[in-house]
C-alpha cells in the first residue's frame, strides 16, 4: 500500500551558514525540473528522430505570510521575506523535506533570483513569495555534512 505524503509536511529550507532555516509560514512550495532535449536528423537515416537527453535544470517557487524574524522574541529560527532579502542575488544551499523518516530530503543550491512582497490593506495578512533558480545537480545526500 502506498504512503501518501501531505503537501503541507514538504518543507523548504535555506542554510543561513549554521543550520537549516525552514522558510517561514508557507503556504506552498513548488520544485519544477526540465530536461531538455537534443533532436537531431541525419542522411544516414532520413526521416527518423533521434531524441537525445541535454540539460537539466530547475526552479523553486515558495510562497508565505510574512512575518518578524529580526526583532527580539522574533521567530529567529525560520526564514521569511526579511532574511530571503538578505539572500538575494546569491548562491544559497537548500533542503526540501519531509522529515519522515521513510522519505528521502533533496538538497541543492540555487541563487535568490526573485522575491516580491505583497501587503494589501484590510483584513489581509501580509505574504512573500520568492523563485529559487537551480545552480547544478539536485542530490539526495546534504552537502553541508
């Protein structure tokens, strides 16, 4: 029988240096891979395809309430726009996981590419997202240990 995981146990975090950060108060996070692929025709066998594997990449998009992550008393443990903003631009180590035991965590790297900020008026609470551009191979060991 299979183990369905729950989407809201898949979390994102960012190494800040010393330790994992999840990013805070997500409401949802999205890994998207490609792989492109190389087409190629020849006269040696007209008319026939060859489809090849080329590159791979990927991206990650989050999104969350914003919340204080600076102050004292402040959730200083999690992530959120104000720490993301800090980040961006750069190369950060990430880690998608579920921390059940029976599923692996995936782990990579990836600059801070984009990162909004969105504060409405009225009964909202304020919500961040961010894109997360993959920068090579996505890896099933941490490679932070």
């Amino acid at each position: 029988m299979s183990n369905f995981i729950k989407g809201e146990n898949l979390i994102l975090y960012i190494h800040d240096g010393s330790i994992y950060r999840p990013i805070a108060c997500l409401t949802s996070n999205s890994l998207s891979q490609t792989l492109n692929i190389i087409e190629s025709q020849t006269k040696c066998d007209p008319g026939v395809v060859i489809k090849d594997a080329g590159t791979m990449s990927y991206e990650i998009s989050a999104e969350g309430q914003y919340i204080d992550t600076t102050s004292v008393g402040a959730q200083v443990t999690k992530a959120s726009h104000d720490y993301l903003y800090t980040v961006m631009g750069t190369t950060v180590t990430w880690k998608m996981d579920s921390g059940l035991t029976t599923m692996v965590a995936y782990y990579g790297s990836a600059v801070v590419g984009d990162l909004s900020l969105d504060a409405a008026a009225g009964d909202e609470m304020a919500t961040f997202s961010c894109t997360l551009a993959g920068s090579g191979a996505i890896v099933i060991v941490d490679p932070i240990v």
